[in-house]
C-alpha cells in the first residue's frame, strides 16, 4: 500500500506541475471580462465557433504594430503591413483579405498575401458569377435564314447589368399576337438544326454590354389542315429564369406553332465574323 501511495502522491505531483505551468504560459481572462472589437469582431462573428472566446483584449506588438488577441481556440492577428485580420489554431489560418474570408494552411499563402519565406502559394479558386436575370437581359431580333423551307433567325440577349453574370442552357418562349397574347406555340428545345448543324451546349459568361444569343427555328411549309400565324411579339424566359421579357418581332409565321430553339451561344450562326460586343 505504500507503493500506491507513493505513486499517488507523484501523480498528484505532476499534474499540480502541469497545470501551474499551463498556468503561467496561457493569457489569463481579466477578471472584468475581455471583447472583441473592429475587425477581431468582424471575423468572430464570422467564424465564431473556430475563434472561440476571447482570453485576453487586444494587445500591439512594439516590433512590427502588429494586433494580437489570444482565443480559447487560437490566435487573432491585425496585420499592420498588408491591414488584413487573421485567425489561427497553429496549424490552419483564415484571413479575412480581399476576396473576403478564406482558409489555408500556416504552410501557404495566398498570392496576394506578402510572402517573404517563399511559402507554396494557394492555387487560386476559379471565379464563378450568378446567373443573367430575366431584368438584367434586353431582348432583340438578329439576322435570319431560309433554305427549303427551313427558317432560322437568331435573337440577341444582351446584358444590361453593372457586373459580369452567365448564361447556360435554352431559353423558354411563347409566341405573342399584336395584342401580347399568347399564340399556339409548340416549343422543341435542339442543339442541332437544319440550318444550324450541331451546336454547343456551354456556360456563358457576359460581361456588361455582352451578347448571347439563340436561334428560332420552324417550317414556312404548312402541313395538310396547318395554319402558319405571324407573331408580333415574343416572349423569351431566359434560362433557369421564371419571368419573361418580351420583345416585337417580324417575318416569324412559324406553321402549325411549332418551333424549334437552340440553347444560347456565344456567336450568331449566322455571321462569320463570330460574336460582337
């Protein structure tokens, strides 16, 4: 038993020892009470389950201006020399930078991040936009082609936005009368046609002032008991969109309602000279 007590007595020991110096290397809370404020609580309230609570306010190292605040999970960091906020655990870190909050290694840095220890930088993530809404497109008619009774006329979305937005996939359409109102339409989506060949199915990025566009396609030749009605208007929905814009229209007297549409492309078919700006 006095072996076991001994051992008992060493245990309580160490651990007394540990903890004392834990103790002493840790940040302590001040007893009123630490926060976090400017851009330590920016990125708090951004990740706050990462950063933890704070253990102590916001210090300044007299070497380099830098800020430091130490968090139950790690380190926050003002960076006087590029004025971006950081948070680490020792091995990963998130800055909020530039192109807003990002992760990496303590490894890495990003390519605009200051790298004078000749870190790998991060590849850089490919840029992605929003879709063209339906308010952000203006609708107009383009050029056009007949052969054996196939006519094809291409039709313009072109950007109205303030920032670049994409487009991918077939545009929805009803054909309209003089008054707006709808008109038998029976609508078949292609990426092939007669007058068209094969055409790519692709994503469109449209930088403001951009064009896409799409071909309508339909027979002139009516069918036995076929009538071909001339549209005024047309109603386009643009792709993975819900409302419509309408434009007027003229030579589109599509037999029967029944017409064909190309999915939207960088270029008119059409035209050698390829897409304009």
């Amino acid at each position: 038993m006095s072996r076991v007590r001994a051992k008992a007595a060493l245990l309580a020991v160490l651990v007394v020892g540990l903890l004392s110096t834990a103790l002493a290397t840790a940040p302590a809370a001040q007893a009123a009470g630490c926060r976090f404020v400017l851009g330590f609580a920016t990125l708090h309230g951004i990740i706050p389950g990462i950063i933890g609570n704070c253990l102590d306010n916001e210090q300044h190292d007299p070497t380099n201006g830098d800020a430091l605040q130490h968090t139950t999970n790690g380190l926050l960091v003002w960076r006087k020399a590029d004025n971006f906020t950081a948070f680490t655990d020792g091995y990963r870190t998130w800055v909020n930078g530039p192109r807003g909050l990002e992760e990496r290694l303590n490894s890495q840095r990003f390519a605009w991040e200051a790298n004078p220890g000749g870190f790998p930088v991060v590849p850089a993530a490919p840029v992605s936009f929003g879709r063209c809404h339906t308010s952000e497109l203006s609708l107009s008619q383009d050029d056009g082609q007949v052969a054996v009774g196939n006519v094809g006329v291409t039709f313009q979305l072109r950007s109205i936005a303030g920032h670049p937005c994409t487009l991918y996939g077939f545009p929805g359409l009803q054909l309209l009368d003089a008054a707006a109102q709808p008109l038998p339409t029976y609508l078949t989506w292609s990426r092939s046609g007669y007058l068209i060949g094969t055409v790519p199915e692709r994503t469109l990025t449209l930088l403001p002032g951009d064009r896409a566009y799409f071909v309508l396609q339909f027979s002139d030749v009516p069918r036995p008991g076929e009538r071909c009605v001339a549209a005024s208007n047309l109603r386009i929905t643009p792709p993975n969109a819900f409302n419509s814009v309408v434009g007027q229209v003229h030579g589109i007297a599509p037999c029967g309602g029944r017409v064909t549409v190309s999915p939207v492309l960088a270029a008119d078919p059409f035209v050698s000279s390829g897409p304009q700006r």
